[in-house]
C-alpha cells in the first residue's frame, strides 16, 4: 500500500556557478528542480537552497568551507538523499558522499529516476532501461540488480544497489545489445503501425511542449481519453494516440508526447527519439506554453530547440498554444487574450475551462485543408478500393454511374490527390 512505502529524507541544492555560459535564473532553476524531485514518490524533499559558487571545483563541486557548513545542516536535518541540479562527476559524487554520508543523485540520475517510475509502454520501459545503463556506464555504479525487477525506480535512490562497485563494463554492452534489439522489434512494430495509418491518411496534430504545460489536459478535453494529467512534471512518459473529428473539418489523430525539459540528460534525448517520432511524422504541431508560468519565454526557447535538434524544420505547420489562462489575474489573461488574437498562429486557451478551444479547432482544420481543388475524376467499376479512399476522405462533392464505371467531382489538396495516385 502507498502510505506503507519507506520515504527517503531528501535535499535540493542548485549550484549557481558564476562561471557557466548559460545560467538560468536560480531562483527559477530551484523551484523546477524541487518539482522534478517532488514528482518521485519515494522522496520527501525536507528543504532546498541555492548554492552560489565562483566556480565548480573539479574534486569536488563545492569548496571546503562550504562542504563543512552543508555537512552540519544535513546531519543536524537527518538527509539520506541530496539531489545536485546540475551535472556531477563520478569523482564530485564519491567525494561528496565520503564528507556528508548520505546518496548523491544529479539532475541526470533524477530524470532518470522518474522516467523509470512512469514509463508504461514496454517501449518506454527499455528506452529508461538504455538510458539507464548508458549513464551508469560512465561513472562507478551501484549494483544494478533493478534491472531484473519489473516495475519501480532504477535502484539509485534506496533498493538493492547500495553499495558502490566497479561497473562489469562488458555485463553492461551485453545488456545494452539485448535491449537495443528489443527495442528495435517494438519501433518496428510502431512503425508497422504508422505505415498502416498512412494508408487511412488521417493528419497527424502533435502536442509539443515543455513539461507541466499541460499537454495531457488538453489532449484529454480534445479526445474524452483518460491520459495521466496532473499537476506534476513528467506526468506522460508514453505517446498516446487518439482520433478527434474536427468540427467542419477533417478526422485527425492527436499524439501527446513527453515533455520537454531544459538540460535533458543527453541519454535520454537519444533513447526517447522514438517516442518523438510521431512529431517528425506530424502534418501540424501545436506547441504548448504554460503562459502563467514566470520562466514561460525560457520554456519555449527549450522547447525550440530540442525540435530544432530532432530535425523538424522551420517550414512545418505549427501553432503556438498559450495555456493556463485560468490561473492568471483577470487583467493578465486578458492582455495575453489580445495580443494572442493579433499574432498569428498563436492562441490562448485554458484546457482546463475550454476556453478558446474551438477557435483553436477551427485553425486546426484550416492548416490541414491546405488549398483545396475541384477536379474530376472517372474510375471504374473495378477500382472500388480507390472509391472507398475518396468516400472515406471525403472529398467527393458529386458522382454520377456510367455504362462503364463512376465519374466523381472531388475537392482535394495536393497531399490528398498524391496519396490517391498512389493508391
């Protein structure tokens, strides 16, 4: 039972170093990394701060006064876990865990950690595993006897693993194969599935965004499905697809994906490409902003360019979804209403209320139209399979029946009529 699970006394520490080329605001990197920490049932997050540094130390992060004074504070608050936002070395981690007694986990080994809880799909479930290994490669690892276990964390945080050994490096490739070839059986598989939907081409609307923007609610308002949607970072691990019939428009299939995050473990970028295929394969991509949250205009640059890095180019249909009015102040959200109404291609929306969602729809249907023309078309008694695809796109304005066969008026775009000659 929940309230029987053992909970970990954790501490969060964000290491602002005056040296680094890209600092985020620190109060705001603090506040994401209690979250991510929060989104872990297993931790109760006791206190967090800041740690202001000149510059990382390569022994151990912190200097030696500073070490002293944490030490001190986590034995006087009886921490067993404290959570690094940042990278940390296999050599800083060894160190910090001999001075203060108690588990190191950095922001890599974090995500990881909650990644592994959430993953559903068996798809999700070996990319955490690969990503899992491919970090533990590097550095001295705890013994990884979670991998045989089915469910829960990946055994940094308490579990089997804690004393700390030599990685088998070898055990480690021969695992990584084996999962790569599973993993490449269930993309297979995935793709199997996108070849077949191809065939019924229903346009694909991809949600985008940083995570807790809340894709998964509007995914759920827009299909009736009951996706996880909670106020929680990393809520949707799992691509889901649903079908949607767009109001005066045509039938899409809606794809939620995971949520974006500034600084994702690079392990997880490569083991999660899959997952965001679907978006490489979209016809439209809405990107969602939670437009209430101080760090919005940062998100999205993240956002950005991490689609930037999976090769979708500039060219693709994509509309910026501004979300979460409804916690706004009245007058904020309606400042972000106007300037919403008079950019284009954006739109301000609450998933949770509905508010400007079928404005939202209707674009949606506009982009997938394209520019539509009347032609026509004869066909034979015999091509009834490529009737049916007209019927079933619904794009046939007239038909009348000959001696030999149907001639049909249809309005079409140039991506319908391709896939017609293909047929």
């Amino acid at each position: 039972m929940e309230h029987d699970r053992v909970r970990t006394r954790a501490w969060v520490l964000h290491p602002d170093i005056k040296t680094e080329a890209t600092r985020r605001d620190p109060s705001a990197a603090l506040e994401e990394a209690v979250s991510l920490a929060i989104a872990l049932p297993d931790l109760d997050v006791v206190g967090s701060g800041v740690v202001r540094l000149p510059k990382a130390q390569p022994g151990m992060l912190f200097g030696s006064g500073k070490i002293e004074e944490l030490a001190q504070m986590l034995k006087g608050e009886d921490v067993e876990l404290v959570l690094i936002d940042g990278p940390v070395t296999p050599v800083q981690q060894r160190n910090l865990e001999k001075a203060w007694k108690v588990k190191i986990l950095d922001r890599t080994g974090l995500i990881l950690e909650i990644f592994s809880d959430r993953a559903r799909t068996r798809e999700g479930v070996l990319q955490v595993e690969m990503a899992a290994l491919s970090y533990q490669r590097t550095r001295l690892v705890r013994a990884w006897t979670h991998l045989e276990r089915q469910r829960g964390g990946l055994g940094f945080v308490g579990g089997p693993g804690e004393t700390q050994i030599e990685a088998d490096r070898r055990a480690i490739d021969d695992q990584l194969v084996r999962l790569r070839r599973q993993l490449e059986k269930v993309v297979k598989t995935r793709s199997l599935h996108r070849a077949a939907r191809a065939k019924v081409p229903y346009p694909i609307v991809a949600l985008v965004g940083y995570t807790n923007a809340g894709k998964s609610t509007l995914f759920n308002r827009l299909t009736g499905a009951d996706v996880m949607a909670k106020d929680m970072l990393f809520a949707t691990l799992d691509p889901t697809m649903r079908r949607v019939v767009l109001p005066d428009g045509p039938e899409v299939i809606l794809s939620d994906t995971v949520g974006f995050i500034s600084d994702l473990p690079t392990e997880l970028v490569a083991a999660f490409r899959a997952t965001l295929e679907e978006v490489l394969a979209a016809d439209v991509i809405l990107h969602v902003r939670d437009i209430s949250h101080d760090e919005t205009v940062t998100q999205a640059e993240d956002v950005e360019a991490i689609l930037g890095s999976l090769g979708v180019d500039e060219n693709r249909e994509m509309l910026e979804v501004w979300n979460k009015l409804d916690l706004m102040p009245e007058e904020e959200a309606l400042a972000r209403r106007d300037r919403a109404a008079r950019e284009d291609g954006v739109h301000a929306i609450s998933a949770l209320t509905g508010e400007g969602l079928e404005d939202l729809l209707g674009t949606i249907a506009v982009k997938l139209q394209g520019v539509r023309r009347e032609e026509h078309l004869e066909l034979a008694f015999s091509q009834g399979k490529e009737r049916a695809w007209l019927f079933a796109q619904d794009v046939v304005q007239n038909e009348e029946q000959s001696e030999t066969g149907f001639a049909l008026n249809v309005l079409w775009t140039d991506k319908q009529r391709a896939q017609f000659h293909k047929l």
